[in-house]
C-alpha cells in the first residue's frame, strides 16, 4: 500500500499543479490579448484579408493566406502592445485606460517589452516570406505608428492624420500579399480606410475629451462643445468618404451591392455629423462614433459580396 503510494504520489502532485496553473495561464493570455488590443488587432487583420481575396482571382493559397494573418495580427498587437508600454503612464491616469495590464500592475514592464518586440519581430518575418512589399509596408505601419502617431498624441491634433496611416495600409498589405503589385483599387480602398478614420477617431476623442486632457494628449483642434472646428472637420471628412466611397466602382473597387451599402452607410454617417455640427452633445458624439463602427464592416463584407457574385 505504501509502495502504491509511493508511485501515484507524484502523478498526483503533478495533476494538483496542472490544475493550480492552468487558471494562470488562462489569465496571462488574457492579459496578452488586452496588452495587443485583440478585437482592434484582428479588425486590422480583416481588412487585410479582404485586400487580399480582392485581388486574389481566385487563386487563393491556404499557406499564403495563413502567412497574412498570423504575420498581420502578430505586427498589429506588437504595435498595439509597444504604444500601451510607451503610455503606461498616461494611461494610469485616464479613466478608460487605467485598468490596462501595464499601469494596472498586471504585466511588469519588462514582460510586457520582451512580448510585444517578439510579436513584431516575429510578423514582420511571416510576412517577409510573402514579399519584401508587403513585409515592408506593414513595418512602415509600425514605424509609423508608434514613432510618429505616438509621439504625436501630446502635442497635436494633428496625430490623428498620422495614425489614420496605420489603419489605411493594411488592406494594401493584402492586396500586395496577393500579387507583389499595388493597384489603382487597393489606393482607392486604402484612401477610404484612411477618410474613414477621422470622424471614427474624432468621435472617440470628443466622448472622451476630459480624460484624454487627464492623460495629457491632445486630440482635438478645440472643444467640440463650444467651438465648431472638431464638428467641421468631422462633417468634411465624412462627405469626402461618401464621395470617394461612391467613387470607387469608376476606380475597378467594387460593385453594385458596394455602392448602394457605401451609399446608405456614407450618407447616414454624414448626417450623424451633420447633427453634430449643428449642436454638440456627448449621444450625438457616440451615435456618429457607432455609425463609423458599422460602417467600416458593412462595406468590407459589401465588396466580398460582388466579388462573389462577379465570381
């Protein structure tokens, strides 16, 4: 009997710590997927996927297709997770931040580093082994984003424009992933991610314009409840959106079910801002900021659909 037990006590001990870390690991990736902003992360990954089918022609290669992904994600929360460790300090000061991994203690410093370069590192090279374009173009994104958008965040609005950048090539990545070309549709379709940004990320500021004052960016040219530049801008790019959406048929981007979704989704963005403009207040401001969150979707699955039915 004791002999039995002898031999099982170490089974045993090892099942007791199988189980006692399995709730660590579960909460480490947890904290990883919140470290690399997943949902925004994968966002930026179906976009690139959408470039890709696009100019695929059909022929489409699983390894190819896997390449995109992984290398896209990877870059996309490597980015993610290097802007969170630059701004852990800031973000221990605002109150939708605050609780993020780095300034909620979560994740040490050093961990939260070592993790984030590797997954930078580590997409550049899936993405290097589709072409030397679009591993390019997607290091120019994380260039770009953390070294002029960041930086950028504490003494101008004009940041904005800048990190517009890293939400407009991702598409062209995919659209290079297929090819090794850029097209005249993949700048059409990366124009109007990057039109897309400004009233999406100027809602954002303007909802929460306090605490980003709190964390001391500045993200807007005023305050949108006084003054009328933020509201103008936003109603300018959300017209030239619809403009250029409508546009995009003529360029090769798209086709019917495309533009009548561009269309409706352009023009009921356009007249969120619309009301914005004419008076300020913080559920107008998230109305518009809801409408560039299912606007973006809506039209990426619309120019799936023609290609579907064009196939």
């Amino acid at each position: 009997m004791r002999k039995a037990q002898r031999i099982f006590a170490p089974m045993q001990q090892t099942q007791a710590l199988t189980k006692q870390s399995l709730p660590e690991l579960a909460d480490l990736m947890r904290l990883y997927l919140q470290l690399g902003k997943f949902r925004l992360s994968m966002m930026v990954t179906f976009t690139t996927l959408v470039g890709y089918l696009l100019n695929a022609d059909g022929n489409i290669y699983s390894g190819a297709v896997t390449l995109l992904l992984c290398g896209t994600s990877s870059i996309a929360m490597g980015a993610n997770g290097l802007n969170q460790w630059w701004e852990q300090e800031r973000d221990a000061l605002m109150l939708r931040t605050r609780t993020r991994p780095l300034p909620s203690g979560k994740l040490s410093s050093t961990h939260a580093l070592t993790v984030c370069l590797f997954w930078s590192v580590a997409g550049f090279m899936l993405l290097l082994q589709l072409n030397l374009l679009t591993a390019l173009l997607a290091a120019f994104v994380w260039f770009s984003y953390l070294f002029l958008y960041t930086p950028l965040k504490t003494r101008s609005a004009l940041a904005i424009l800048a990190g517009a950048i890293t939400g407009a090539l991702p598409p062209v990545m995919g659209w290079t992933a297929a090819s090794g070309e850029v097209g005249l549709a993949a700048w059409a379709l990366g124009c109007i991610l990057y039109i897309w940004q400004i009233p999406h990320f100027l809602a954002l500021a303007a909802l929460y314009q306090q605490d980003y004052h709190r964390g001391g960016y500045r993200m807007l040219p005023d305050n949108p409840e006084h003054d009328h530049a933020t509201r103008s801008i936003i109603v300018v790019f959300s017209a030239a959106l619809l403009v250029i959406s409508l546009l995009a048929p003529a360029l090769g981007l798209g086709g019917m079910i495309f533009f009548v979704c561009a269309l409706a989704g352009g023009g009921w963005l356009l007249i969120q801002a619309l009301q914005l403009l004419r008076e300020f207040s913080r559920p107008r401001a998230r109305k518009l900021f809801v409408a560039t969150i299912l606007y973006l979707p809506i039209i990426m699955c619309a120019l799936l659909l023609d290609l579907l039915f064009k196939s």
